[in-house]
C-alpha cells in the first residue's frame, strides 16, 4: 500500500485489515504452503523478532492483524479525522469522503500480470467486499504493465512476488536510503518529502527504527 496514495496510516492498516493471507493458501496452494507475516523466509534468522529477555516478540502485527469485524474498519478509518461517511449516489451506499478534499475513499488494487489465476487474487476479491460494505469503493483489477508501474511507484495498492535470498538483503530493499526502485513501492520517497514528519511522522519513526 503506497503512502503517496493512500497517505492516512489508520486507512493503510484498515485496509491491511481486511487482507485474509490465508486465502492464499486454502484457495491456491492448498497444503504446498504456509502463512508468513513478514517478508521474508520463515526459516531465515531474522524471521522472529526477540525481545531483551530472550524471548521472541509476536505483537508486532498487532495493528493489522485481520479481522471480519466491520465495525473496526470503519471505526479506524475515521480514527485519523480526515474522513466522514456520506451518501453516494452513484454507489447508492454511504461512502467514506475526505473532509478537506471532498474526494470519495476510492482505490484500486492492482494484481501483477494479465491473469487472475493468481495468489492474492482471492485476497484482494475478499477485501474489496469487505471494504466496500465499510464505505470503500474498491476496484480490483490485473495489470499486465505492473512491474513496470512498480519502478516508478505509481499504484496505490498492489501485488506482486520476486524471489529473495534466505538472508534478508536490507540495504537493498527495505533500507530507508536505498536506492532500489522496489522502495518507491512502498513510498519512501513520499514519506521522506515531508521534512517537517507533519503527515508521516509516524512512519518516519518507524522506518528509523
């Protein structure tokens, strides 16, 4: 989810929310996977987070973790103050608007290739009509020219897959001063022009952590 379009870190985590992982494996790869909740191999040594006293650290996706309740969703979207659910008429449904935009809540999540026989397309489908019935229009759409679209960090939300090293190459990919184009996927770029930390404060720290 790219900060440059979805910029309300309570929206990015309301729709990661939604994001049921394990459609991955029950609707594709059946018993020929597992779940991972980071981006990288399980069996990497990096893969748990510890903590001081030794132990391992299983709250850090705490604030995204999925979640069918709707309620919540909706309730964390307007957490961030800059939303409020309106009538469209268009959707015939009360849809999010942003109060000092008047823009309608309106996304697309763009799945890599020209085919929907595909990982996270069952991810994506459930989350649109989950998100929908919080006051979201989602469009859910496959892209043959996505990766070329990732270079320049021009879509909002999407997925993709690449392969990767058992050991995590963190200067190249995740880094805050790499110079990667895979960074400008998840908006690096974007957080870094607000020098103030006055719209991105938050992921500023984060990062530097």
């Amino acid at each position: 989810i790219n900060p440059k379009y979805v910029p309300d870190i309570e929206v990015r985590r309301a729709i990661m929310k939604t994001m049921d992982t394990t459609l991955a494996k029950t609707a594709y790869y059946y018993d020929l996977a597992s779940i991972l909740n980071r981006s990288m191999s399980s069996t990497s040594w990096v893969y748990e987070l510890p903590k001081a006293d030794g132990g391992i650290d299983n709250t850090r996706h705490s604030t995204i973790a999925y979640t069918e309740d709707l309620q919540t969703i909706e309730n964390l979207v307007l957490s961030s103050g800059n939303w409020t659910l309106e009538y469209n008429a268009e959707e015939g449904r009360e849809v999010f608007r942003n109060v000092n935009t008047g823009e309608w809540l309106r996304l697309t999540f763009t799945i890599a290739g020209n085919s929907k026989d595909h990982p996270a397309y069952a991810i994506f489908t459930h989350a649109e009509e989950t998100l929908e019935q919080c006051g979201f229009i989602i469009h859910v759409k496959t892209d043959l020219n996505a990766l070329a679209k990732l270079a320049t960090g021009s879509m909002a939300v999407w997925a993709a897959a690449w392969s990767s090293s058992i050991d995590p190459d963190m200067y190249q990919v995740y880094h805050k001063d790499s110079t990667a184009t895979s960074t400008k996927n998840w908006g690096y770029d974007e957080i870094y022009k607000d020098l103030d930390g006055d719209q991105f404060g938050d992921e500023q720290d984060i990062i530097d952590e």
